[in-house]
C-alpha cells in the first residue's frame, strides 16, 4: 500500500490524539496572542488550564457569525480580528462563497497556503492521483478556494495540471481530448454533466481517458459516485472541507468513509443535544474542526453545524486515522444546492425588498435525473400587465443569480396557487430525497 | 530513521536561519531563505514526536 506520509498515516490513534493535543495547545497559545477574536474569546483561560484531552472542550466553539463580526469595522482591512499574522505575510486572498451571509474573507500567508496544500496532497494520495496523471480542472477559480488547493496539490503530489476556466463545457471535452488528460477534479453535477455533452457531441464518456476523479463541492451519495464510475469506466473519489476549515477528509482506495487528515486537524464528532460528548462509531455527530497548523487564521473549535456519521479507525488501506462514515446534513436550513450553499433566507430578503409587486413565493428544489434545479413559484400584484409578469420574471431571475451563484427557474402562478400561511410559513420544499 | 530525519531538518534550519541573517540586504536571497524556513514548519509538523510541547 502507497502512503503520502507513511510515517503519520499509520501512527496508532493513541499517539496520533497524543500528538493533536499538543498541537491543540501550540495554536491555543499562539491565537490568544495573534488574533484580536481569540485575545478576547479566551480572555481569564490559559493553556495551563488544557490539562487532559478533555479539558480541549472547556474551549469555546467558534461560529461562522463571529467570524463575520470579527471582520465588520475591524482593522486591519479586510480580515480584521481574525488575522494571525502581519499583515504583510499575507499572500493570498480567498473568501467563502456568501450565500449564507457577508462573506468571510480568509488571509493565507505563504506558509499556511503551503501547509493547506500539504494537507491537500494527503487527499489526492489517497485518492490515487499520482506524477502519471494528467489533470484537468474544469472550473474557473476565482476567488474560492477549492480549485485553488487543487491545483497547487495535484503539482505538489508530481501531477500535471490544466487549469480548465474560461471555457464552456463542449470547450472542455475538447480540452480533455486535445491533451488527453487522465484525471479530473468537480463537482459530481458537473462531471456528469460533461460526460452527458459528450454524449450529444456523439462521444463516449468512456472514451476520454479519465481514469480519476475528485468529487469537490457538493455531496457525493454513493449511487452517484458508482454511476460517475460506470459513465466514464473510471475510480471517483469524495472529500470534505471548506475555505474556514480546509480539505480535512478523504477517501481512500476502499472507498469505505472519508479519513480524517491526521494529526492536521482534529475533529471532534459531538453529540447533537448537547454538543459535549464524543458519539460512539455509528452514531451521528456535529462536526468541530480545529485545523492545527494554520496560523495566518487561526481557528479553534470551529463548529460546522455539519452532522456525520463516525466511523471506525480502521480501514483495508492500512491507514489508522480516524474516519467519516458518512456526511448526513446540516443541523440548520441551508442546503448545498450544484456545490453552492443555498439559503433560503437570502430569496426571501430578495424578494422582501426588491419584488413588491410579489406576494407570495416557494421555493422548490427537485432533482431531474442528477440535476439540481431550483423553481421560485411566485404570485404577483393583479395589477400586473402581461409585459410587467415579463420584467418582473426576467430581472428576479438575474437578482436571484446574482444573490445565490445559482441559476433558478421562475414559474409564475395564478391569483390564490400558492399556499397562504397563519403560523410558520412553509416556503421552502427540497423534494430531493422524496421519492 | 524518523530521528535522523528529525535531526537533519534541525541542521537545516539553522542554515536557512544564517542564510536568511547573512542575507539581510538582498531581497532575493532572505526571501528565498524564508521560503525554506516555511518547508521546515511543514516538515516538522509532519514529523511530530507524541507527548511533546513543541513541535
């Protein structure tokens, strides 16, 4: 069996949470006296107060929103109170993607980038991504992180990388052909959707050569992993992470769970009443995540509001770490709709205060085929001419892809089609899962 | 091995450190001094010894 680090990635787990603990300790010392959050989060506790594994649960979550607190009308611009080094040791810039909210804006320094990536190579390891493969990046970056630790990975593990931006979808089958490239990172959705262009352009999924795929953005159910697998002939892969956190978990060639990346970060699986116990193997639990090298962001018991199943430490790949068995939901109302999270809330505060001539909406999410597809049923003022129902269509549509990252279907409903509520309101259907 | 491995990174961090020291006015040579000293973090943190305080 081929490790990236062989030396950390069989460690027994006893060392392995010895070596995490004493880590935890180096970046509670190191954030109390860097960051202007953590000097005033962990204000009248010190690290001698850290005197046993449990005592790391005395530490405070950290939550998105205080994140963004923490950046509003804090210097040093943008990133605020959260910044853990100089700013001039900052080197790259990368937000969250906003749906939820004000976006985070996330410093990295050259060592943290460097230190993300390294935690990255362990995924694309796992994953089989090796110096042979030629990969393909079928998106355009931008600002957002995951492509970026892709890329930087896929070099640093020996493969070769065709960044895949800027290009329509037909452009990139091309591009796959034209170089022959081996391997792939995307979204399952859009996987699949390239292979389906394929398809229509008269070409064989199976034909392009792609021998790997990293499943990155949106969940990976297991039946879609296997039919991305029987549509291009390939291994597809999934991981976790996000842009506070990192890439923390990935799964290996037993394609049994997701490993958590150790001793780079520790993760706690806690209990979902009380968010204080450790659940047992086979129970769900929220994620907390404690990336443990990171210093330009230092960030302590981050809670993810994400809930898992835990799994079992060991695995037929030989690795010791932890692992998640599955990533079941999130504990709130956001969902990740093609990749991107999707709050509801962010419709209603559109339509609330730009569509007054709207007077009631649902917003529906279905699955056609594989497809995620959003329809925002509206009921409009009577008042409203047939080239006004036009308009107002046309520029919700364009408001609404501004506001998510989401391409969203408008269906306009007659006078008294939608449901009126007394109490709490129902707008909001996902009938993916409904059979 | 891991200890040899250990006690090499330890050697050349205190090269990169004189490098970075030596080099004070060139621009080129500390930066890329720095970036070595960067690679040192890492490869301490992926060389970790249980039951210590520091890495």
């Amino acid at each position: 069996m081929e490790y990236w680090n062989p030396y950390t990635e069989t460690l027994p787990q006893e060392k392995l949470a010895s070596i995490e603990f004493s880590y935890f300790k180096n970046l509670f010392s190191y954030a109390k006296s860097h960051s202007a959050l953590y000097r005033d989060k962990l204000k009248g506790m010190e690290v001698g107060d850290i005197k046993t594994f449990d005592d790391i649960k005395k530490v405070p979550f950290t939550y998105k929103e205080e994140l963004r607190k923490w950046q509003e009308n804090v210097e040093p611009f943008p990133y605020g109170g959260l910044l853990g080094v100089d700013i001039k040791d900052v080197c790259t810039f990368r937000q969250t993607s906003g749906t939820t909210g004000k976006p985070v804006y996330v410093p990295e320094s050259y060592e943290s980038w460097q230190w993300r990536i390294e935690s990255w190579c362990h995924i694309l390891y796992m994953a089989g991504f090796r110096p042979r493969h030629r990969v393909f990046l079928p998106f355009g970056y931008n600002v957002y992180v995951a492509f970026w630790e892709a890329h930087y990975a896929a070099e640093k593990v020996g493969c070769e990388v065709i960044p895949g931006g800027a290009l329509d979808t037909k452009g990139r089958v091309n591009k796959i052909i034209e170089l022959k490239a081996n391997a792939m990172t995307g979204t399952p959705t859009y996987c699949l959707n390239i292979a389906q262009e394929a398809m229509n352009m008269g070409i064989d999924p199976k034909s392009l050569g792609i021998e790997r795929i990293l499943g990155a953005g949106e969940p990976l159910p297991e039946a879609t992993r296997r039919r991305i697998e029987e549509t291009y002939g390939c291994h597809m892969f999934d991981h976790i992470g996000s842009t506070e956190t990192c890439g923390y978990a990935g799964m290996c060639e037993a394609k049994k769970g997701l490993h958590i990346i150790e001793p780079f970060f520790l993760i706690e699986l806690l209990d979902r009443e009380t968010l204080s116990k450790e659940v047992a193997e086979g129970k769900q639990g929220v994620i907390v995540i404690t990336p443990l090298g990171r210093r330009s962001f230092p960030v302590l018991r981050f809670n993810t509001m994400d809930v898992a199943i835990k799994g079992p430490s060991n695995c037929d790949c030989g690795r010791t770490s932890r692992k998640l068995m599955e990533i079941v939901g999130r504990v709130d109302d956001i969902r990740k709709i093609r990749g991107v999270l999707f709050s509801p809330k962010t419709i209603e505060q559109l339509i609330r205060s730009e569509f007054p001539d709207i007077v009631e909406f649902e917003i529906v999410v279905t699955r056609e085929d594989i497809m995620d597809e959003i329809t925002l049923r509206i009921e409009a003022t009577p008042k409203l001419g047939k080239d006004d129902i036009e308009n107002l269509t046309k520029r919700l549509k364009e408001r609404a892809k501004i506001k998510t990252n989401l391409t969203c279907k408008v269906k306009v409903e007659p006078q008294g089609g939608l449901p009126r509520y007394d109490l709490k309101a129902k707008r909001f259907k996902d009938m993916r899962e409904v059979k | 091995m891991m200890d040899e491995i250990r006690k090499e990174i330890r050697n050349i961090e205190k090269s990169a450190e004189r490098l970075k020291s030596l080099a004070k006015d060139n621009n080129a040579i500390r930066k890329n001094a720095e970036i070595i000293l960067t690679y040192l973090y890492i490869l301490k943190f992926i060389t970790p010894v249980w039951g210590e305080e520091d890495q």
